[in-house]
C-alpha cells in the first residue's frame, strides 16, 4: 500500500492492512478492497481462516458480503480478526499444538 494516510484513523487502518500481510497471501487489490471495506462501513470486520478472508459486516446479525481465497502463510495461528478497532490473532487448539507435537517427537524417535 503505497500512499500516504491523511489521518490517523487512515494510518492505523493502512497499518492493519500491512500487518495481514504477515500472515495471509493477498495481492494489492485484494488489500485495497479490505482497505476501502472497513473504510466504507463503521461495524465491518474481517475473519480469516486457514484458506479465506471474509468480509462481514454487523456483529449480532453478522452478514458476510464476500469471501476472499488467501492461504495463511503462518501455520501457527489459526485465524485472524480485524476491524477498526481491533486486529487480533488467534492461536490454533491445544489439542492441534499437542497433536502437532506428539507427531514431531514421533519422527525425531525415528531418527
């Protein structure tokens, strides 16, 4: 995202736009649309997945107005939720991470 914020609402928003980079596969225009999504509407939120990004508006009667494939590139979280206020990142179960470790003691046993 190549401009420069005008207010500070602008520039937080530009941050958490650049801050889903981290940890989704979106293109430019992909992040201008989130950009302008959460621009254009006070209660829009973004909830990614391990495979997608949807666009919702509302939290109690939650509408989602579109889905975007984008693969999360961290595998050490589990989603993503982002809005005005807030960008949070969540981790994966605890029985994920400990599935995931059982599977890794188990191949270094092996060696």
């Amino acid at each position: 995202m190549n401009f420069e914020p005008q207010t500070y609402e602008e520039l937080i928003r530009m941050k958490r736009c650049v801050e889903l980079t981290k940890y989704y596969e979106v293109t430019e225009e992909e992040l201008w649309e989130i950009y302008h999504f959460l621009e254009q509407e006070p209660e829009a939120f973004i909830k990614g997945g391990r495979q997608n990004l949807s666009l919702i508006i509302g939290q109690n009667t939650a509408k989602t107005q579109k889905v975007i494939m984008a693969n999360c590139t961290d595998r050490s979280i589990d989603g993503i939720l982002l809005s005005r206020t807030e960008f949070k990142v969540f981790p994966p179960p605890l029985h994920t991470i400990l599935r995931l470790r059982q599977q890794r003691w188990f191949l270094f046993q092996q060696q």
